[in-house]
C-alpha cells in the first residue's frame, strides 16, 4: 500500500536518492525533539506529523517494526498531547519532571525483554527483514523512551540516547543517510533535554525542601 504512495527524489545523499517524505521526516523530527527539550506542547502534534512521514518511509524500505512503531507513537502522542495539557504547560500547575522508580524500572525492563524476542522472533519468521533483532531493539527501547516521556520521567532521556546510538549506523546500513544524520542530530538534542530537565528537577526539589 505504502508503495504507491508518490514519494520523488528531492537530491542525491552520498551517492543514494534522497525522497520527498524523508526529507519531511528529517525536517519535523528536528523541530519535534526540539520542542520536546523545550517541553513545548506544540512537540506533539509535530511528533504525530513526523510519525505519518515514517510510516511511508520505513515500510518501503523493510524496517517493518520501526514502521509499526510510528501507530504506537501516534497513540502515546495523543496520550502525552492530552497528558500535557491536563497538567504540564507551560504553568504553575504543569506536569513536572521526575525520575523513574524501582518498581517501574523493573516492570519496564521485564516489559521490554518480553516485546524484544517477541518482535524479533516475529520479524524474522514473518517478514523479509534483513535486521530483526536491531530493528526490534530499537523499537523497544523507543517505546520505553516514548513512555517516560509521557510522564515527564528524566531517564526517558537516557533510553532515547541508547537507541539513537544504534540508530545511527542502522539507517546508514539501510542507506537512509539522511535519516541517519537526523539521528545524530537527534542524540545531541536529547543531550540537550536531559540537561534542561535535569535542571527543572533540581528547581522542583530546591521549592519542595
């Protein structure tokens, strides 16, 4: 289906096509994770945008779990939109930043090892993946990164570090050096993030003490 979709070459990246929707994906997903490291409610609707642009593009090029993982994210972008403005603009009652507990640290890892091997089992048996296992790793740590976001939890910031590091030379593997030079913009952006939220915890706990 997403075969169909009209996809034209824009230029030539390192020697390989670079199309339309890649470009719009890198474009949206720069300003997403900036608004996110700003805390900017506007992040989600872009974030949706940018979700819709991979879609297309991660399908025509085999990385099916990541294609799959774009629907995922449109759901938690709904859900953290809505989070947000329930309790985390830009006000005195805004969602504030926290940290991770034990609890669900565990529930999150033992979480993500089951959906690991699930994914890669599924992806090598049912799909012509030439990475399942990496494909399915990413997508994992990504939807605990999109979950910790959701809760404005700091370690959310780390989890999206680790997966942008594998990231990086999977696109370039795939031959979507575009997407995989978002990526590294992306891990610096996260950088970013995690300082200003990091500092937004310290504020916190400097007011409650």
């Amino acid at each position: 289906m997403f075969d169909a979709v009209p996809n034209p070459v824009l230029f030539n990246a390192f020697g390989v096509p670079t199309t339309l929707i890649e470009a719009l994906g890198f474009v949206s997903g720069a300003l997403c994770v900036w608004l996110v490291a700003r805390q900017h409610i506007a992040n989600w609707g872009i974030g949706i945008f940018n979700c819709l642009m991979f879609i297309v593009l991660f399908t025509q090029w085999g990385l099916y779990a990541d294609a799959g993982l774009q629907l995922v994210f449109i759901a938690l972008g709904a859900y953290g939109w809505w989070n947000w403005v329930r309790g985390g603009g830009p006000a005195d009652d805004a969602l504030p930043v926290s940290r991770t507990g034990r609890t669900e640290w565990a529930a999150l890892i033992g979480a993500g090892l089951i959906a690991l091997a699930a994914i890669a089992i599924l992806l090598d048996r049912a799909t012509d993946s030439t990475v399942p296992f990496w494909d399915a790793l990413t997508t994992v740590l990504s939807l605990m990164a999109t979950y910790g976001q959701c809760r404005k939890r700091l370690e959310s910031w780390w989890l999206w570090i680790a997966a942008d590091i594998i990231y990086i030379p999977l696109y370039a593997y795939k031959e979507l050096y575009l997407t995989s030079i978002l990526y590294i913009g992306f891990m610096a952006l996260c950088v970013l993030g995690l300082r200003n939220w990091r500092k937004d915890l310290l504020q916190t706990a400097e007011v409650a003490a």
